[in-house]
C-alpha cells in the first residue's frame, strides 16, 4: 500500500493522531495480563502481514512529521547525534543496512543505485536525491550515522563489541524514554543499565548480554520495551525534562484519555558486517489511551498490567503518582473476562466490552 | 536451528599452495553477492563425508569487501579426524557446499593505533582478510609470520611483495625467532597485538604481553581447536532420553546431532561459548579442550563444551 504521511507534531499544540490503521497495527505490548522484565527476544524476520514486524525498518504515517522533529531536536541540542572516531565504519554499515533494506521493503518510496562505490539514494518522502561515494565521508553533508538516521524514525545505539562487553560509542538519540546519549557515551551495556530497577538481581542483564554478543551477521534479533508518556512528546529526554516532566500533572479524568499515552519501543538487533559492532535501532510507538479503548482485549489487559505492575517498576518508569488516575480510568474497561493469548488485537473473536 | 545463517555455495577454484596448504574458492550457488565481513570471521564449513556430517570453521582470507566470492586456505592434518582430509581429497571444483554466514571471534579493535599481528603456520589466514580491510581504511599495521620452512610459508611471496615494509618472516629451521620482547618494547603507545596460531604460541605471547605490563585488553588471540579424536564413549542425554555412542572420530558435538539432537553451536572450535552443556552426573575425567571454561569451571565437573572436549569413563549425563 502506499502510505498517507501525516502532517503532525510532537510538541507545542500536538497535533499528533493514529489513524484507525496505525492503531490496528499498533505493537501492544502485552502477551499476558501481567508484566515483569525478561530477557524477552526474538528472531526479527518479518512478521504479519501489514504489522510493524514486517520490514526491517518500519514505515508508517508518522515518519515524515518525526524526521521534522528530529531535525529540530538536532538543531537546538547537536550532541544528540554522537560517534566516537573508531565508530565511522560502523556508521557506514549502519547507513549500508539501511538504505538496502528500504530500497528493497519499500521500492516505491526509495531507491538505491550502486555502481561501485557510486551510490545514489533517493528518498520521496522526504524529497531527497543524492549521489556520494560509499566510505567516503566528504560526499555527504554529515557523518554517514547522521545522514541516514536523519531519514529513519527511531533511535539509534551503536555498539562496539570488544573485550566481552558492548559499548555504547556511537548514536542518534532524540526520542528517548527518559535516558541521554551525551550520558552514556562510551559506557558498556552494565554500566548504562545501572539505573534499572530489579533487572540485575534477576541476572536479566547477564543472559541479555551474552545473547546480544551473540547476535550474527544475517540473524537480526527483536524485543519490546514500554513505558507511559502524557501528551504525545517523542523527545522525553533529560536533557529536556524541565519542560515535559511538569505535564504529567497536567492529567485529570477529563483529559487522561486523550493525553495519556501508551509508549513502546520495538528495538531490533543487528550485526553489521565490517565493524562487527551492533546496531540497536529503537523505534518508538505512541497511542492514546482512548485509541487503546477502543479494542476491548486491549482495554481489559492494560488495565490489569498497570494494576498489579511492582511499585519500583512505575516509579521508574515515572507514572507512580498518575497511577490511582490511570486505574479509575482504565477500569471501566474491564469486565472482567478472561482474554486471548498473545498481543494481537482479535477484534474479531474477543466479545465486546459488557459493562 | 543452532548455528549461523546458512549460504548455498560452489567450489570455483582449488589452487594447492605448498604440501600441506590448499586454497579454496566459494561463490554463491545463485550466483549473487555474498555478505560483506570484518577481517578476523571464519565460515562454518559442511561437508558431507560418507555417512558422517563434518562442520569445520575456517578463517576467511578474501578481501571482506569483496562480495564476489570467498576464500579459505586448509591445512592436511594427516593425524585428525578427517574433516582437513576430506577438503583435500574429495572436495573438487564445481562441488556445490553448504557454508555459514561470516562469524567473527577474533575482530580489529579498530581504537587501536597500530596493529601488531604475530602468525604461526596456517594462523596467517585471518591476517591476510585484516590487512586487507585496514589497506583499505589506511590502518597502521605489522606483521611477524613465523613459517616451519621457506617452502611451507603460505602466502610469504605476495606478502612480502605487496608490503615488504609491513612483513617480517621467520623460518623455524633457519633458526630465526620473533624477539618478542624487543618487539613489544618498541610499540607506540595504543598498539593492539593479535595472535594466532598453535597453542604454544598464543601461551608464550599472552604470558610475555602480561610480564610486560600489557593490559590484557590489547592481547587478541585466536587458536584454530579442531576436535581431536579420543577413546569412545557413551552419553545420557537426558532432556531429549537417550544414550548415544561418541565415536573415535566424532566429536562430542557431531554424536549429538546424529542422534537428531538440536544442540546450540557456533564456532565449534571451543571459542564462542554457545554449546555450553551442563553436567548433570558423572563417573570419570573430562578432558577439556575449549579456551571458553574458567580453569575453575573446568574443574567443577559441571560444565562441558562439546564440540571440542570428551570424556573417559563410566557415566556422563548431559542437560540436553
Ligand atoms: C545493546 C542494546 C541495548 C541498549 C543500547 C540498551 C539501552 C538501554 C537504556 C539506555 C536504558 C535506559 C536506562 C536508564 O534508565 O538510563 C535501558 C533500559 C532497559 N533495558 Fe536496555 N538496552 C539494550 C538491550 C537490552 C536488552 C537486550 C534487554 C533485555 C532484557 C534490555 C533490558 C532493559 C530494561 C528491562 C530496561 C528498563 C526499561 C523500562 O523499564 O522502561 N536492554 N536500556
Ligand atoms: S561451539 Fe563455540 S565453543 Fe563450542
């Protein structure tokens, strides 16, 4: 299909909105009706037709308005593209991987010609058409990480993988839940996970590393992570948190629906072939709790997620105090009924809402 | 399935470059690109020897930018287990092969300032990709290749020719020796050494390194392990209920899956830690071969890799 780009924004007035076809697709989160952390990845080889699993690097109705934003965030604050200089190899895999894989998931938006290390990109979403020399870093306007992650939502983590740890020296970070680029600049995978809560005990990050580690050339690996963002803000760094933690007391029971947003991340797992460094693509998806509403399945589940959630994981997350507001809310969309396994929505078989 | 992503190829050349070493050439089957690698990644290589299913990695030696084929340079072992045997004499050109995706244990450390790679014998193929990459990217680098003899140095000629600057050879029976610690001396700060060859060799330059004062972080080795052959013996396997046989010539590894056992893999050549197995009873000793174990571990009885240790004794019981 071709896709309707939005003409939105993520900030200020927030004009941002799922259509009925971004919300049926939408990567809820939940395969269960709780929620704890676990080393929960997959192999990323497509999925569904028309879900977000599909491609590689998903596109969606969003992109050109987020690609708008990013360039804004990069202009006020340029730090949030960093790349330490033994990462500009990994940054030329990484644009690599990216335009073949668009060029050949999406052939209609963008194309990719190679004769040698001539290369020429063309992008008609955002009416792009360029001509440069592969590995050749004057040929481009900015480093090659910059150029191509300037023309893919999400963020980007590159790491390097080298004394038996990974190491985060390179990245694209402007829509983050909440953690910094210029922070963990050169940490390895322990150090910028300090901050998560319960994780560690459970030897999560252990087995999580020695998977990632693992991770080859050809085998792409997936997982989700969640959290709950007020007002539809890509941009919840700290950097910024001045201006977007205030708005989370701006919730009451009149606008908790429309404001509330569910937040989730598909991150994906891939080896990039020179550098043999990782790339960690972090791509974010936002919902409004009324849109979420409108699947019952969805509805009765997040609700009994946010419920019975341990108190140290939405403290972290940042929604303890709007918790007993999101619970008044989302109760009345729970019945009560047992639901299907599995994320999908199944509209189809699930019963309505009887309440 | 264990293991990396399979490639479907075909033997296009086979070039014998002295008594012990012959090269072989890959190209896809379908005839596309192969997938780009880093200097220092080996492919798993299938071979189908009569009733037997050999895996054996390989470093690859082609330039890693070129996706047009793949190269390997095998040495006879004359005294293993066959699979070295089985490249020489029965792999012919137009054979159509099964080979993994690129796999890399052994990378650049592309911070470093200088690379200082050391090679013993056959353990110049991963160099041979890694100049190859850093020629390319302008990397700093040398190389100290000790060689039995002049007529065994695989690729001395054209490494020599191309970087004379670059090579320096030693031949054991000219009695010539890399001065190790003269030569660590003498490194510009930021240096990263590389080693590869036979175990000896790896000991004596990461013991050497450590005496100097070399973080062990800027010491890269990597030993081609090939199974050895051993004394049969039999295995429980718990999880999957059956007891199989482990063959003089087969690895551990190999008696699992010819059981039809999916077991995890990927180097197999005890470096990469993905089969680790735990123990769930034994009688006997283990005789550990992998670099993966702690010495601890190894000790404790309660971990095996197997696909390159075995064990001799009564009972083994495995968790797989
Ligand atoms: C190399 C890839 C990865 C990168 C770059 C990465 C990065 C991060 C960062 C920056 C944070 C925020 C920490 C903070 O509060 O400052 C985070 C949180 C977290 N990460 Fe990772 N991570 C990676 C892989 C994984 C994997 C494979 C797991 C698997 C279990 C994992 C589990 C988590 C969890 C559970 C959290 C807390 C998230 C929440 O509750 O919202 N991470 N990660
Ligand atoms: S398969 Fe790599 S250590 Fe055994």
């Amino acid at each position: 299909m071709t896709i309707q780009f939005n003409d939105e924004t993520f900030r200020d007035d927030y004009t941002f909105r799922n259509s009925d076809w971004a919300l049926k697709r939408f990567p809820f989160p939940f395969h269960e009706d709780s929620y704890m952390y676990s080393v929960n990845m997959e192999q990323h080889r497509g999925g569904p037709e028309g879900s977000v699993y599909e491609k590689r690097f998903d596109v969606d109705e969003h992109y050109v308005s987020e690609m708008r934003d990013r360039a804004q965030v990069l202009s006020e604050d340029p730090l949030r593209c960093q790349s330490l200089p033994h990462m500009t190899l990994a940054g030329w895999d990484v644009l690599e991987l990216i335009m073949v894989s668009k060029s050949e998931d999406y052939p209609d938006l963008f194309e990719l010609h190679r004769d040698g290390n001539r290369w020429r990109w063309i992008n008609k979403p955002l009416g792009i058409d360029d001509t440069f020399t592969f590995l050749d870093e004057a040929t481009l306007p900015y480093g090659p990480l910059e150029y191509i992650t300037r023309q893919t939502q999400g963020d980007f983590a590159v790491l390097d993988q080298r004394d038996d740890n990974l190491w985060m020296d390179a990245g694209m970070v402007t829509t983050q839940a909440d953690w910094s680029l210029d922070f963990d600049i050169g940490m390895n995978f322990f150090e910028w996970h300090a901050p998560v809560p319960m994780a560690h005990e459970k030897g999560i990050f252990v087995r999580a590393l020695k998977f990632l580690m693992n991770i080859q050339q050809g085998a792409p690996a997936r997982r989700l992570n969640w959290t709950m963002t007020v007002n539809p803000l890509l941009d919840t760094s700290p950097e910024n948190y001045h201006k977007w933690g205030i708005q989370k007391t701006t919730l009451t029971p009149e606008n908790i629906g429309a404001k509330q947003h569910l937040r989730v991340e598909l991150q994906t797992f891939f080896r990039l072939p020179r550098s043999n460094a990782l790339v960690f693509p972090i791509r974010c998806y936002l919902c409004s709790f009324q849109d979420l509403m409108t699947v019952p399945k969805w509805g009765r589940r997040l609700h009994r997620v946010v419920r019975d959630l341990p108190a140290e994981l939405a403290t972290y997350k940042g929604f303890i105090d709007n918790r007993p507001l999101m619970l008044d809310y989302l109760s009345g969309f729970d019945d009560g009924l047992p639901t299907s396994p599995g994320i999908w929505p199944d509209l189809e078989t699930e019963p309505p809402l009887a309440k | 399935m264990s293991g990396a992503e399979k490639i479907a190829v075909k033997v296009t050349e086979i070039v014998p470059v002295n008594d012990l070493v012959t090269r072989f050439r890959f190209e896809r089957v379908d005839g596309g690109a192969l997938p780009t690698f880093s200097g220092g990644a080996h492919t798993v290589v299938e071979m189908q020897d009569g009733e037997i299913t050999r895996l054996n990695p390989y470093s690859l030696m082609s330039d890693p930018m070129d996706p047009s084929a793949y190269t390997i340079s095998v040495r006879r072992d004359d005294k293993g287990r066959g699979g070295s045997l089985f490249m020489h004499q029965k792999v012919q050109v137009g054979d159509e092969m099964t080979i993994s995706y690129p796999v890399n244990l052994f990378p650049l450390d592309l911070r470093a300032k200088k690379h200082l790679f050391l090679a013993g014998g056959i353990g110049i193929t991963p160099f041979l990709a890694q100049i190859k990459q850093l020629e390319r990217l302008g990397g700093h680098w040398e190389l100290h290749y000790a060689c039995r003899t002049p007529a065994l140095g695989s690729y001395v000629d054209e490494l020599t020719a191309h970087h004379p600057n670059e090579t320096h050879v030693y031949y054991d029976d000219q009695d010539q020796a890399i001065d190790l610690k003269n030569l660590l001396d003498g490194q510009p700060l930021g240096t990263h050494v590389y080693v590869c060859g036979p175990k000896g060799m790896i000991d004596w330059v990461r013991s050497t390194a450590q005496a100097e004062g070399w973080p062990r972080e800027m010491v890269h080795y990597e030993e081609f392990l090939a199974p050895q052959p051993g004394k049969p013996f039999e295995v429980k396997l718990a999880v999957s209920n059956k007891v199989i046989a482990v063959g003089e010539h087969e690895s551990l590894l190999e008696a699992i899956e010819r059981a039809g056992v999916d077991a995890p893999y990927l180097c197999r050549g005890g470096a990469c830690g993905q089969c680790e197995t735990d123990v769930i009873d034994y009688a006997g000793k283990f005789i550990h071969r992998d670099h993966w174990l702690e010495e601890e571990q190894q000790a404790s009885g309660k971990k095996i890799m197997p696909c390159v240790s075995r064990f001799e004794g009564r009972t083994l019981v495995l968790d797989r």
